[in-house]
C-alpha cells in the first residue's frame, strides 16, 4: 500500500488519515471481496479529503497491482482478480495498492453570507411545485453535509417556501466580524469554514447572548469562477445575564458554604467561560465526585436593581448538579532508600467534617526500618486539620499536632509540636502562608541530651507556573520556586533567637519546543537551594534546626545528613549554619509505561551564614520510571564523586513522584 505524494504536505496527511486502505493496512487480512470494497470506498473517502482542503476538481485513481496485472480500483473484475491471485499462492497473495491525487486548482470563498434563519413556514403539500426556486447545487463539502436538506437543495421547494420572504441578512458588530475571521477570496478549507462557525458562536455567548444559533454552514458549489459560496444562518437572541442560581444534590455539604464560595453571581453578564470557572472551582473543593452546570430555561425578567449590566434586565436560570464523593478514605504509604531505610503506614481522610470541605487526616508512620543515617525505628504520628474559606474565600486554616522519635546517627530526637497557619492563593501561580508553631523537644547528640522548647512563626511564598492537575505527575515546563523564611525563639539551658532562611528553585525544559521530540518525551530539568542561618552561630541553635545535605532533597549519592561537617572522624553529622545545592537530570519517556533519568547533584553545607561555604560534594547517577495512572514509580541509584570519610559507596531511593 502506498500514497503518492501531490507535494502539498497538508493535503498528503489528510489522504492518509481518511484512506482506509491506509490505515487499515496493517490489521488482520481481508477476504478478496472485502478489500474490494474497502478499495471502493476510499475513492469518496479520498476525494472527501481533497474537498476538506478546497481541492474540488481534484481526481483520484487507485491502481491494484494483482497477478502480475494492474487493476483499476472501480474495474468490476477485480475482486474475482483478487481471489484468483490468492488461491495460486495457498492464500497468501500479495496485493500491491497505489492511491494518486491529481489535485487541480484550489477553489477559494465566492460569496461569504451571514443572514437570520429562514421562518418557520408550514407548506401546503397539495400546492406545485416550481422549479425556478432551485438553488445552486450545495457543494458535497463537510460544510455542507449535514445541512443540505435545510437549506433548500431538494430539488424543488414548495409554492409556501417560493412565496416567503428571503433570509434577511445579519450585520455583524466589529468584535463579532473579527471573531468570524471568514471574507471571500480565502482557500475553500473546511476546517476554516467550520471554525468560524464555532468562533462566531462562542464569541456571541460569551457576550451573553446564551440562545445564540450559529447553524452549520451551508456550501454551494459554483465550477465555473472556482469558488464556494457560504451561507451562514445566524440568531442571536436576547442578551441576558445570570439568572437565579440553583444548587442540587448536595446531602452533607452545606448550601451556605458553596454560595459563599461561588464565583458566579446573579445579575453577571452571561458567559459560558465564567460559568466553567465557577463550575471548577467547586469541584476543587475535594468533596464531589462530579460537579455538572447547565441552563435551567426559560429565560426570565429580573426586578429592579439586580442587573449588573446596564439596560439588561433578561437572565438565564442556571444550575449546579452536584454528586458527592466519599466523605472517608484510607490509604496506605511506603518508601524506601538505603540511607534513611524503610518506612510504612497508614492514613484515614475525613473529607467534609462540618459540611463545609473541612478535612481531618489522620497519619501513623514506622520509620527508620534500616537504612545508614539510622540507628534504630522511630515514628511520625500526627493529625491534620484544614478549613477551606476561612474568615474570607480562598483562604485555609492548617492545623497540625504531631508526635516524632527519630533516631539518626546526627542526634536522636522525641517531640511534640502544634501550628497553625492560613494560606491564601494571590493570583493564579502565587501562595502565600505564615503560622506559629510551638515545639517540645529532647534530642542526644555526641552523648550530650538536652530539652528545648522552640517558638517560631514560619512564612512562605511560593511560585508555581507549571500547571499540573495532579502533583505527582512530571513537571515538563514552567517554573516552581519557594522562600521562607522563619523567625524562632529557643528556650532551653540558653536561650537563642535566630532566623532560618531557605529559597528553592526550578525549571524544566521541554526538548519539543525545539521541534525535535514530542511533548513531554524528553525534559531537562534544573534545581536550586539556597540556605542560611541568621542570627546564632551552628552551636548556639538545636541541632534539628541546623542545615543539613545529603538525601534525594538536595544531593543524591550521599546518605541524608551526609553532606557538611562530620564529628571527627565519623559519620556523624553537625550541620550548619548554610547551604546549597544544585541538581541537572535528564527525563526521557520509553514505550510501554517506561522511562528512564540521568542527574548530577552538588551542594556543600558551611559553618557560616553565607552560602557557598564548605567542601563541595558531588554524586551522580540514573534511574527508571514506571508511570501509572497515580504518578511514575521511581528508582534511582546515585554514586558520589568524592565520598567523605564514613560515607556510603552508593544510594538507592525508591518512591512515587519525581523528586522535583
């Protein structure tokens, strides 16, 4: 099977995407009469192609190649050809299929008409018919398929039909003719001649106008000049705003909270746009399985003063259908590296606590199950609390309390801690937080054990244009990047103020906007960290709120905590009172689910506040990605360049997501 090509790419690929011959070639074998019949219908398949690109004295030939003779594809002998030439080779003849285009000349838009519908006039069946009210021949276009039987291309119309006025003509506003985009003397493409049919009818209900008809154009064909006369039917209908709003199928979550929340108003001019915002926001909230809208005619007169366009009193109802998800789940989570070992356990999500998308989650983690920066099983066990729209809309109360025993080989800790926050979203990419957190601590380091009760206030703004629906999945463009900053308190056996400042940035680079892969297939991706300690020396601070490096968070080949000033000659972490680290990986996406990565890490921690202090350390490695509908499994192993003393030959970290 093969396509000769009409040098005219666009037209190339639309014959290959409509010839059956062509895409159904490397399914199962058919039978000699089947083929023949796929051969038959691939002529008006083809020629419907050459139609879709204005093509419309195009002509095609398909020639079959069978036996050692070549067949016209229409010639009524070749299926008896075809099933001859098969039983000579035990059923295993080999057909050799050539489909040719002569193109012709491309027609171009003659008369471009935009007029109201025809009225609704009942016709008198008992009246003649008369021949001299038959319109040009509609032209056998996609534009015109389904809507030659309303537009008069029978062959003859009623003497009713004959005697009505003709369609008055539509004056299109400025904004209107700018979204239509159609004038006469532009290629007869059915795809443009379809598109401004959809441009005009978005653009007219966006300016509120909801019972808007654009009806599908209708195409006549003149061969004589070469060009295509289009006629478009066009309604706009009454201009309206929104009308009463209606909630339904809400059974634990309160009508109040989500009239609070919506960004739809009565009284707002009509716009499908909106409308959709509206509709996704409340399904943002977590706690619907579906949310569906719709106009809820007939359109309506409002009282006075509720309009919020001048001189429009008319609105359309609307409703919001809702279906609520599970208010419970339980799930389950693990991970593993070979510095911090194993961990497991288990969370339960209340999703609608008071009715209004509070969320209660419950967490119980075993950690430290292994691993060469542990020293024996810790946990993690803490309660989380969020209101969405507190005190004003798209602003969260965080709540958390929180248990910790971790026994690292840096220090071993227990502690008790509570915060609380809010956060508000400012803009689209922007969020911003800031809390207080009191904390109750006791940690050993170097077999000294001390008690500390810590009062911070932390403060973040964060960045985020990549655009994911899901945050697991592959960032492939856009930027995130973060900056926090918090003051603390400590009160202990001394008593230290200081302040922990950290920013956070990357990007990712997509190699398709260079034209040389797909979307997504192959993505370089960059990480910076920058941190550092202000306001108290590394001693003077508890060791958990020092600096540390090392880990899949910074750099990977080196154990977590592994990277700064070691005691002694030990594996034994101080930390710092700075750091950085930077990451360049590579992401490239394989068949089946698969793919793979390829990074360099670096950082260094240093014993003063500003950063780039310290011995550089540098770790390597690769990785495969296993993608599911949840996110990409990863596992990574990382070799460091210059291992310190005590350190680990190499790392292996296993987990869900990318690590940036």
């Amino acid at each position: 099977m093969s396509l000769k090509k009409t040098g005219n790419g666009a037209v190339d690929s639309a014959v290959a995407a409509s010839s059956q011959l062509q895409v159904l070639q490397k399914t199962q074998a058919v039978g000699p009469y089947a083929l023949s019949g796929r051969i038959r219908a691939d002529y008006d398949r083809v020629n419907t192609a050459l139609e879709s690109q204005g093509y419309y004295a195009g002509h095609v030939t398909i020639s079959v190649d069978v036996a050692g003779q070549s067949l016209d594809g229409l010639n009524p002998e070749l299926p008896d050809a075809l099933k001859t030439a098969g039983a000579k080779n035990g059923g295993k003849g080999s057909v050799k299929i050539t489909i040719a285009a002569a193109l012709g000349t491309q027609f171009r838009l003659g008369d471009v008409s935009i007029v109201a519908p025809e009225p609704k006039v009942k016709a008198d069946p008992s009246a003649p018919t008369s021949a001299s009210t038959q319109p040009p021949t509609p032209a056998p276009t996609q534009a015109s398929a389904q809507t030659q039987h309303k537009a008069g291309a029978s062959p003859a119309a009623t003497k009713a039909q004959a005697t009505t006025q003709p369609p008055q003509p539509v004056t299109l506003t400025e904004g209107e003719q700018k979204a239509f985009g159609l004038a006469s003397g532009q290629p007869a493409l059915a795809a443009t001649v379809l598109a401004a049919q959809g441009n005009l009818l978005t653009y007219l209900e966006e300016e509120g106008y909801a019972t808007a008809v654009v009806a599908t154009p209708v195409a006549y064909l003149k061969p004589q000049s070469q060009t295509l006369d289009i006629i478009y039917h066009v309604e706009r209908g009454p201009k309206v705003v929104i009308g009463p709003i209606a909630l339904s199928g809400l059974v634990h979550v309160k009508d109040s909270f989500l009239r609070r929340r919506l960004t739809l108003h009565e009284g707002e001019l009509y716009r499908p746009s909106t409308i959709e915002a509206a509709r996704q926001d409340l399904a943002g909230t977590g706690v619907f399985s579906t949310v569906q809208v719709h106009d809820a005619p007939p359109i309506i007169t409002l009282g006075p003063n509720i309009s919020r366009v001048p001189g429009v009193t008319q609105a359309m109802p609307v409703n919001f259908g809702f279906a609520e998800g599970k208010r419970h789940t339980l799930s389950a989570q693990a991970g593993f590296s070979t510095d911090l070992g194993g961990r497991a356990g288990v969370s339960w999500t209340h999703h609608n606590l008071l009715g209004a998308a509070e969320q209660l989650k419950l967490t119980a983690l075993v950690t430290g199950l292994g691993g060469s920066a542990q020293q024996g099983l810790g946990y993690d066990v803490y309660a989380d609390f969020n209101k969405p729209d507190f005190l004003r809309r798209d602003q969260t109360l965080s709540l958390r309390v929180e248990a910790i025993k971790q026994l690292l080989y840096s220090y071993r800790q227990t502690a008790f801690l509570a915060r609380g926050g809010l956060g508000r979203h400012l803009g689209r990419y922007w969020f911003v937080s800031a809390g207080l957190m009191g904390m109750r601590e006791e940690i050993q380091q170097f077999g000294d054990t001390r008690r500390y009760f810590i009062i911070s206030t932390p403060l973040s703004a964060t960045y985020d244009s990549t655009q994911l629906l899901n945050p697991i999945d592959p960032a492939t463009h856009g930027i995130r990047a973060s900056l926090t900053a918090t003051p603390s308190v400590s009160l202990g056996s001394t008593t230290s103020f200081f302040t922990i400042l950290t920013a956070q940035a990357s990007t990712y680079f997509d190699f398709a906007r260079l034209g040389i892969t797909k979307p997504g297939s192959s993505v370089l991706a960059v990480r910076g960290i920058v941190g550092s300690v202000q306001g108290a020396s590394t001693y003077q601070i508890p060791p958990d709120q020092r600096l540390y490096a090392g880990g899949p968070a910074t750099v990977r080949g080196f154990r977590y905590q592994g990277v700064g000033p070691q005691y002694g000659n030990t594996k034994y972490a101080i930390g710092g009172t700075s750091m950085d680290a930077g990451t360049v990986e590579f992401r490239q996406r394989l068949p089946k689910n698969l793919g793979m990565a390829a990074f360099v890490d670096a950082g260094q921690v240093g014993t003063g506040s500003r950063p780039g202090q310290g011995t550089l350390r540098i770790g390597y490695g690769a990785g495969v990605r296993y993608f599911t509908p949840i996110g990409p499994v990863r596992v990574d192993v990382a070799l460091p360049v210059n291992r310190p003393a005590q350190g680990d030959k190499w790392e292996l970290y296993l987990g869900l997501g990318e690590t940036f």
